[in-house]
C-alpha cells in the first residue's frame, strides 16, 4: 500500500540542537516571505516536516519562534561589522570594510536582513529593543574609532557611527532593490569613498 500523495514525510528524530536549526532555518522561510502576521505556526511546521506540536515543544509561540530568529540575525549582522573592524588599522579602510559587511548581510544572508531591516512587528517591544540594538552596537563600534582619532566628543561621535551604519543599511538595501544594477565591489567602494570624504574632514588627533 502506498502512502498518499497528501500525507506528511516522517521526520527523522533529531538531537535537540540540530532540531531547533532545522525549524529557525523553516521558520525564516515564513517569515522573510510572509512577514510576521501572515505566518502561521502550522505552515512553519509543514516547512520543516515536523508536527506542531514538535514545533511547540522548541518554542510555545510565534512570537517566541520569531525573537529567536530575530537574535540570531542580529547577532550575525554585529559579528559581522565587528570583524570587518578588527580586519584592518587603517581607519582608511575600516569604512569600506564596514560597508562591504552590510552589502554581505543583504546579499548572502537568505534574506534574514528582512527580519532586522523591514520587520512588520516593530511596534512589538521585543521586537523593537532588538532592531534598535542592532543598529545601536554597530553604531558603537564604529563611533568608538572616530572618538580615538577624530577628536570628537562622545555625542558627536555618536551621531556619526549612527549615521555610516545608516549609510550602510539604507544603501545596501537600495544595492539589492534596484537588481544589483552596479557591481557589488563598485557600489560597495563608491559609498565607502563618499562616506571617507565626509568622516576625514575631521582632523586626527596627535
């Protein structure tokens, strides 16, 4: 007897870890195509070829599922901006590598920047502590080299690491809209170049 065409594909029994992956890994799916009101739990289940209540057993609601998610995006965004920092000294080249780590994010992510770029919870607290975090930690990072070498106070250094990892988002956003229309290295270094024009205007500090 042959099983239906309908019926479900029996999910292979998984160590937690690996299991909780394979659901985040379904669940962006959703989400990145659906948005969070749109996705239902039973369609995030079906993606993964579990039961919900397999679902359930990792993450009691959709809100739960998508903060998890959300943590992780956020975290590789940040990890991401903070390696691009530490990969050189020269400040000179700190910009484009802070750039490049953002066209990265949106380019080879499977589309996760959606969920910390467009999200359609932001009203949600959690949601929205998050989102901010996200951009206040990569703003940090960056602010924290131009106060050592611009010679600026923290507000004003402050302003401007929030106003390049802004540059970033919205551009790489904008890169990714218009069917890469430039090369990735191209635009990449094109905003770099109009962001070091600006940030080197003022003087280091000796």
């Amino acid at each position: 007897m042959t099983a239906s065409p309908q019926a479900r594909p029996v999910s292979t029994r998984l160590p937690r870890s690996a299991r909780r992956r394979q659901l985040l890994g379904a669940a962006q799916e959703v989400f990145v195509a659906q948005g969070y009101h749109a996705a239902a739990m039973d369609e995030i289940a079906d993606r993964a070829g579990v039961s919900k209540p397999v679902l359930y057993q990792h993450f009691p609601g959709k809100l739960e599922l998508y903060l998890a998610l959300l943590d992780e995006s956020v975290d590789e965004l940040v990890r991401i901006v903070r390696d691009a920092l530490a990969s050189t000294t020269d400040n000179k080249q700190r910009v484009p590598a802070t750039f490049k780590a953002f066209f990265d994010f949106v380019g080879t992510s499977g589309e996760a920047f959606r969920l910390v770029f467009e999200s359609d919870l932001r009203n949600e607290p959690a949601v929205r502590e998050r989102l901010d975090r996200s951009m206040r930690e990569c703003a940090d990072m960056v602010s924290q080299f131009i106060r050592e070498d611009a010679g600026l106070g923290d507000d004003e250094a402050a302003l401007l690491g929030m106003a390049l990892v802004g540059m970033a988002q919205v551009t790489s956003r904008y890169w990714l809209s218009s069917d890469r229309a430039i090369p990735k290295d191209a635009a990449e270094q094109l905003i770099a170049r109009l962001a070091w024009r600006g940030i080197s205007g003022w003087p280091l500090t000796g």
